[in-house]
C-alpha cells in the first residue's frame, strides 16, 4: 500500500511531473477509483448494523464532505480534515441558531469559497493551455 502513496500523490499535485518522471496518470486515477471503493464498502459494512439504510442515506452526508474537501484544496488531507472540521463546527452552530437552514448555511459557504479559491489561483487556465499546445505540437 505504501508504494503506491508516492505515486498517487505526485500525480494529485503536478499531472505533467509526474508523467516526466515514469509514473502513469491513468493507472494511479485507477488506484484512486480502487480505494475509494474500497473504503466506500468498508464504510458501508461498518455502519449497516448501526443504522437503517436507504438508498439516498449517505447523499447529505457526502456533500458535505465535499464541501470539506473542497475547503481544504483537494490536495492535502490535514487542510482536508481541518475544512471537514469547519463544516462540522458551522453546521453545529447553524443548528443552534436555526435548524431549519443548517444544510442552507454550509452549502452557501460553499460559493465564496470557490470565488476565492478561482481568485487566487490565477494560473490554472493558463497551465491547462500550455499543456494542450505542447500535446499538440509533440
């Protein structure tokens, strides 16, 4: 399992790097797809004797966690556990204020968070085109 750590998170960070330096992009996104599936199920056998399931049981729950993903840039699991750690604090103190808009609340904090983080990372489209002429030229 710690083999494939490396790779993974090379190609999470710089697609094009990680392709110069041997590693696949398409055999570690696999690798990804595999353990979330993995863990998906693990977590599905682990919960099924606490609670009733249904078929849209996780759905809330998993935006969420996105919302915390997304939070903390989808590159580093200790900002991702922190931005999964703020969604749960601004949920909680949502609830107390007013229940009925908990859910409105953490999915609104979702918008500023993505005008920001498309602010701040000016260089993303211009990345992607220089990637594509060099694919096109080569």
């Amino acid at each position: 399992m710690a083999k494939y750590a490396a790779p993974l998170r090379a190609t999470a960070i710089n697609r094009v790097g990680a392709r110069l330096v041997g590693i696949r992009p398409t055999s570690t996104g696999t690798i990804a797809y595999l353990l979330a599936s993995l863990l998906a199920g693990i977590s599905g056998v682990l919960i099924a004797p606490v609670t009733t399931i249904f078929y849209d049981s996780g759905f809330l729950i998993g935006l969420k966690a996105f919302v915390g993903a997304i939070i903390g840039g989808l590159v580093s699991y200790p900002l991702t556990a922190i931005g999964a750690i703020l969604v749960g604090l601004l949920e909680s103190y949502a609830a107390f204020w007013d229940s009925a808009f908990k859910e409105v609340l953490v999915f609104s904090a979702l918008i500023p968070i993505l005008i920001w983080r498309s602010l701040m990372s000016g260089t993303g489209v211009e990345e992607e085109i220089e990637e594509e002429e060099r694919e096109g030229g080569a």
